[in-house]
C-alpha cells in the first residue's frame, strides 16, 4: 500500500484577474476550487495511474469535510484524524501578470491529536510506501518528521520526503528512498546559488552522502534531474505546451516516479513517468489527468 501523509490539508481558491490592481476591488474573470495539499495532490494522481492508496492527515470543521468528499475516489482511502476545533485552512492563488499565493495556518493540532496520528502509521507494514509531503502547522512539532520516521525504523518502508528545510534535512538520516527539492530548496539548505547543471549535481550529491538514496530535482522549465542511488545522472526535458498552472507540478512529478518505480523497478522510466505527470499538470487547469499522461508518455518515447 502506498500511504500519503498531508499534515495540512487545504482548500485552493484559485482566482483568475485580467489585472491585479491594489487598492481598489478587482473581479475575476474565472475561478475554480480545489481541494488537497501536496499529499492530497500525490494521492490524486497515483489514482489516476490506477494505483491504490491512502491518504492520512488532519481535517477540521466545514473547509475539513470539504477537502475529504473532495479527496474521495475509488482507489484513495481517506483516512484523516477529525480535530474537534478549528477549520482546515484556504489558500488564495491569484492568477494575474504574476502569481500571487496567500496561504493559511491551518488549524492547531494538540499532542493528542498527534498521537492519535501516530497510531496510525502502525498499520504501516514492510514493503509499503510512504510518501511525507509538504509543509506542517504552526502549532505542530517540528520534529514531526523525524517522529513519523522514528516510529517507522526498523520497517522495510519505502520513504519518499517532499519538503523544504529542516523538515527534510532532519529527515536525511532515516534514509529516504527519495527527496525531491528544487533549486531553490537547495540553495535555501546549503546556502548558496544553484543554477547550473553542474553546481545541482554537486549539490545533489551533498544531499545524498547525508543519507538520501535517490534525489529528484526538479528543474521548472529545463525538467528535471535524477541522482540514483547507484551514482547515475539521469536527465528528462519538458514537453512542448502551454503551461496554465503550476500548482502540484511538483506533486504530480513525486506520484509518477513511484509510481513508475514499482511499476517497472527501472529509475529511466520513473523519471519519464513523473516528468510527464508534472508537465501534464502544468498544461491542464487541475491536477494531471490519465489522458494527459499518457498523451505525454507517448511524446516522451518518440
């Protein structure tokens, strides 16, 4: 089973304004919610490539039971902890000239409502999956990470950490099967200024002797690079096409390379797989579809 674990959840209220002007009231052209989290968003599309799996995390009040009917699909099991106050929080992105986010808090998480989380990564068995992904509450530890994968240790788990900072470099140590930062989270972490090839790899190799086994960076419009765990660069472009979104990119990049991994055993293929998952998502107003994937899978191979 693959499990994905977002710690917290949102609402996107994605608005579309011909031009943004401050200080005066501006209408949309066009709107759309959404409704996940980057653990949300991998479940989402590991769904779309007929894979099964289970979404943990953390809902509250009207905006939590929003994102859980939103997240129902055949092949995801949702299986949030319900947290007695609070709301699950909306995140605002304005689509202008520029992308503008606003994102929320989220709603406090007590230390009983953690360990009532923890609980459930019992049922986690060996040969499983889980995939850590994003940002965590204020009001939450931020060790939690390293909580999580303490409780795992020992467990033959594959461990994907899709994170920033601390969150990932504290995570580096329980070896992760994979980390996906992006040249920026690299350059926040060491930092310095990664914008070649040359200076990625480096950095990428950094990343790996302190103890991750396979990194995934991901490159914006230059695609994507993969450190294996076996010392082996490899390097996928983007497709050709208009980009309206790039929001869960990155996510949608996480769900096909596991899924390409288990499916194939093959590090070739998982990249193709989760660059044509990300670049679909990037063409489409919402998360990638099966169509569009596999419409670029086929481009890829050609």
């Amino acid at each position: 089973m693959i499990y994905t674990v977002t710690l917290n959840p949102s609402i996107d209220y994605v608005v579309h304004v011909d031009k943004l002007i401050g200080g005066i009231t501006n209408r949309t052209s066009s709107e759309e919610y959404y409704f996940g989290g980057k653990g949300i968003n991998v479940s989402h599309v590991l769904a779309e490539l007929d894979l099964d799996n289970t979404a943990l995390g953390f809902v509250a009040g009207f905006t939590g039971e929003a994102i859980e009917k939103g997240t129902s699909h055949p092949r995801i099991t949702t299986d949030f902890i319900h947290l007695k106050e609070g709301v699950s929080r909306i995140n605002v992105k304005i689509k202008s000239d520029e992308e503008t986010e606003i994102n929320g808090q989220g709603p406090h998480i007590d230390e009983e409502a953690l360990a009532e989380f923890m609980a459930k990564t019992d049922a986690i068995n060996d040969g499983d999956t889980l995939i850590l992904s994003g940002s965590i509450p204020k009001t939450m530890p931020d060790d939690v990470y390293e909580r999580i994968l303490e409780r795992l240790n020992g467990r033959d788990v594959r461990i994907v950490v899709d994170a920033t900072k601390k969150l990932l470099v504290n995570s580096l140590k329980y070896h992760p099967f994979l980390i996906k930062p992006n040249r920026q989270e690299i350059s926040e972490i060491f930092g310095v200024d990664v914008r070649d090839a040359q200076t990625t790899l480096r950095y990428a190799r950094k990343l790996q002797e302190m103890g991750a086994k396979n990194v995934l960076v991901s490159l914006g419009g230059e695609g994507a690079m993969l450190l294996d765990e076996f010392g082996r660069v490899h390097e996928h472009g983007t497709a050709k096409g208009r980009v309206l979104n790039t929001v869960g990119s990155g996510d949608s990049m996480v769900a096909g390379f596991v899924a390409g991994y288990i499916q194939k055993n093959d590090y070739t293929y998982a990249l193709r797989l989760g660059s044509a998952c990300g670049n679909a998502t990037a063409f489409l107003p919402g998360l990638a579809t099966r169509e569009k994937i596999d419409e670029l899978m086929n481009c890829f191979e050609k």
